[in-house]
C-alpha cells in the first residue's frame, strides 16, 4: 500500500494509519471522521487522486473532521463492516457510527457537496450489499 502519495499523507499532512490497535482509539477519540481506504493504489490508480485531494478537502473542513488513512491488515473487515464495494473510499464516521460513504473520485464541487451533505446527516447503518456490484456483475 505504501506509495510516495500516500506516504506522504502520513508524513507532510500527518494522516495517521490506523491498524487494529489504532482503529478504535482514533475513531472514538475524535467527534467526526474521515477513514481514506485506498486498497491497492497500483490495481485501483484513483487512490492517488484521492490522497491529492483529501488534504485540502481536510484544509476546507478542519473545524469539523479528523482523517486518517486505513491500513491494509484491516480494510478488507472494516468493508465488510461499512459495506462499500469499490475503491477508493472515503467514510464518515461520528463517535464511531457511520455517516456515509464516497466511492472513486469526484470534481472539487461534487467533494465540497459530499462532504457537506454527509457531515450533517445523522449517523445511522451503512446501506445492505448489493451483490450484483460485489460480484462484478454490471460492472464494466
């Protein structure tokens, strides 16, 4: 998962990776949070976009969000638990309940909309699988 984009959120944006020993203090530890799940950034190349854009998207809401970059040991349990199916994924948690989820990229505008939207609905459970996107079916 380390590559020089996304390392650098670590270093020059100090994102901290959360592991299975992180996870629940950064979580909790904070009222509102963004999770970055970038997968695998040489299989899925929008992760990198994404790791441009969300320090300032960070920048533009730091009043009211804390993000942190997920580690690979633990992406694939905490997407099962969120129930996304693609990558990237940006979610949105508020005491550690989920709020919402962005999938791939977005323009600036369409972020800016997103994460308003997002960030004033109340927590509540992530949307059920559908299996057809899981299993790659209507997918191109």
């Amino acid at each position: 998962m380390s590559t020089p984009l996304l390392e650098q959120l670590q270093t020059r944006h100090g994102l901290p990776l959360l592991d299975a020993e992180s996870y629940d203090l950064f979580v909790h530890g904070h009222d509102t949070v963004v999770l970055f799940f970038a997968n695998d950034p040489l299989m899925f190349p929008e992760s990198h976009d994404v790791a441009v854009i969300l320090p300032e998207l960070l920048k533009a809401f730091a009043d009211r969000l804390h993000g942190a970059l997920i580690d690979k040991s633990i992406e694939r349990e905490l997407q099962a638990r969120f129930r996304f199916t693609s990558w990237p994924s940006l979610v949105f948690l508020r005491g550690g309940e989920y709020l919402g989820v962005i999938t791939g990229i977005k323009d600036w505008a369409e972020y800016g909309q997103e994460f308003s939207r997002i960030l004033t609905s109340e927590a509540g459970q992530p949307p059920q699988f559908d299996f057809g996107t899981v299993c790659g079916v209507g997918h191109a």
